[in-house]
C-alpha cells in the first residue's frame, strides 16, 4: 500500500476515536435531570365573592355557568361585590350585564340589572336589535321549554287557498333568533329541590335586526307562527361552514381578541332567507305538492242563442268547465262550454 495512503487512514481513525471519546466524555458528564416539586397553591385569606367564569359582554343573560364564588384578599373586596354570604344565586340567573365583564373579574351589583328594572330591556338587546314580542300557545312553544337565552328559529305555517283544495305549507322563516322573555318572565322559578319549574306561556319576546321585525310583524298576518328550539351546536357549525364557503373571513388572525369577539357576534346575529320549507304532499301522499291554481270566478251573462242552436252557459257565479267557446255578437260576447256535445 502507498505510504501516503497508510498515513491518511491513520489519521482518520485517530479523529474519529477522539470525536467518540469527547461524545462520551459529553454523556456521562450531563447531570440528570432533577424532578422539582409543585409550588404549593397561594391561600387567600378572604371571603368568597362572585366572579365572572369567562367574558361577559353587554346584553349577555345570565346562566349558571357565567358564574362562580372564588376566595378574593380580604383588603381588596369592595362594598359592591356579592359576597357567598348573603348572595341568592337563583335570583342572579336570567339577569342582563349591562357594563363589560372580563373573565375572573368580580362582579359588582351596577354591572348587572334585574327583570323589573328600567332599562332591563333595553339593556339586554344589541346594538341596532329590537325587540318583537310573538304569540304563541302550547303546541307552538315547545311546550314551555325555552327560556331566555335560547336561541331559536321561527317557522310560518299557512294555506295557500285556490280552486280545490288547498295547500298547506311550513317554512322556516327566521333562524337564531335569541330568547330575550317569555310572558314578560325572564328568570327561571325552581321548586323546592332546584328544579326548573316549567311553565307555558302565550308571548315570547326575541331579538331581530329591523328588517327581521318588520318580516315577522307581516308573518303574523299570513299564517300561525311556531318555534322550534335550536341546539348549542348549530351556531359552531353553521359558522364553520360559512368559514369554509368563503362568505365569512376571520381575519388573519394576529388580534386573538378581536376574532373571538367576531365569531360570537356572527355566531348570534339573527338570518333570514335560504328557508327551508316543507308541504302537505311531503307528509301525505293525499294532499297537494303545488299552489292550486285560481280562476276567473265571474261569468258573463249569454246571449240570447239562436233557434235550434244548442248552447250551454254557464251560471252566474259559476266557474266554467271543460272546452269553452266564445260567442261575439254584436257588442256582446258570451262564453260557452261544450262540454260532453257532440
């Protein structure tokens, strides 16, 4: 072997025995990683106030899960906190924020306003809502079970009257429109064991947009209104779909706040249009698919015929049938049917 190739692979093996053994050397010399223990959890020497369990922006309507007592320093508690003490959670359910509310932030009592209060109302609706009252009974009520808070979706049924029988028709008019009071009530009764008590009633109050109002003032004109209770689900899902459609943008996301804040908007705003509906043929094979068609219910008078003429007309008020022929004369035109002549 050439001796110039002896010498490099010498010097190769010589660097890669002290590249291991400096590997090594690297290894054994770390130090093991030490399991340090928990810091044991802060004690607030304290009472309990209430506090809110996520953000709560203005008009939002209480429920049990905003809310939760939580020890806070006793030097930092004010006058104006509800305290466990003292506090009567089921009376605080169905109330409105009336100023914003972030999440861990003790709740005073000129945060909140009660049913009965002026300004309760006007409090709970969002910027550019109203509120439109609907009557409803049992059978289009869900039975009493929506409160407030609810958001629900309103479906026009009425008959589309013509020649025949006439077609009866549902459709979903109004979607996630959210609960503001039922009967004026807006808090939930509960028995003696914490059960909510349910009671039906005959008038609900939503939240629309203007035009929505206006939509549902002329609904109630056309035929019975009915509503149909909606899941916490259908919100996240239908906003991800119109995320995935393109027809809603969420920006580029740098501002966490302001998508969130976003999303909840869109996630409540009522919606119209795109209904769904659903006709008598649909449920019964026995009733009709279309609108029967409507005709011209007045009949002209006939003229005298002429003699050995034969001539059918039809009676005044009367709606004629089968093949007519129309007979001018003079002035006067007359309709007639022939019918079954021969």
């Amino acid at each position: 072997m050439d001796s110039r190739k002896l010498i490099l692979l010498v010097g190769a093996l010589m660097v890669a025995a002290i590249t291991a053994f400096a590997a090594r050397s690297l290894l054994a010399g770390a130090p093991a990683p030490q399991a340090q223990a928990m810091p044991a959890p802060v004690q607030v020497d304290g009472p309990e106030v209430l506090v809110a369990t996520r953000a709560l922006p203005v008009g939002t309507i209480l429920d049990a899960s905003a809310l939760k007592f939580q020890p806070w320093p006793k030097e930092l508690v004010e006058n104006a906190y509800y305290l466990r003490t003292g506090t009567d959670m089921s009376k605080l359910i169905g109330t409105v924020v009336r100023l914003p509310i972030t999440a861990g932030q003790p709740v005073t009592q000129g945060q909140l306003v009660k049913p009965g209060d002026r300004g309760f109302l006007a409090a709970a609706l969002g910027p550019g809502m109203r509120a439109v009252t609907v009557p409803v009974s049992a059978q289009t009520s869900v039975a009493g079970f929506v409160f407030p808070g609810d958001h629900i979706d309103l479906i026009l049924t009425q008959s589309v009257e013509g020649d025949g029988p006439p077609l009866r028709a549902s459709e979903t008019v109004m979607r996630n429109l959210r609960v503001l009071a039922t009967d004026q009530r807006t808090t939930d009764q509960k028995d003696d064991k914490g059960n909510t008590i349910v009671q039906t009633f005959s008038t609900i109050t939503v939240e629309a947009t203007p035009k929505i109002a206006e939509q549902i003032a002329v609904a109630q004109t056309i035929g019975t209104l009915s509503l149909s209770l909606r899941s916490l689900a259908d919100n996240a899902s239908e906003l991800d779909r119109a995320i995935a459609s393109g027809s809603v943008s969420v920006g580029d996301g740098k501002d966490a706040g302001a998508e969130e804040a976003m999303l909840d908007r869109l996630a409540n705003t009522p919606q119209t249009g795109n209904t769904t509906y659903a006709v008598g043929a649909d449920v019964s094979r026995f009733q009709r698919r279309t609108a029967p068609p409507r005709q011209n219910q007045g009949a002209v008078p006939a003229a005298p015929a002429a003699p050995g003429m034969p001539v059918a007309t039809a009676a005044a008020g009367a709606v004629p049938v089968g093949p007519r022929v129309r007979v001018t004369r003079g002035n006067a035109v007359t309709e007639v049917s022939v019918a079954g002549k021969n």
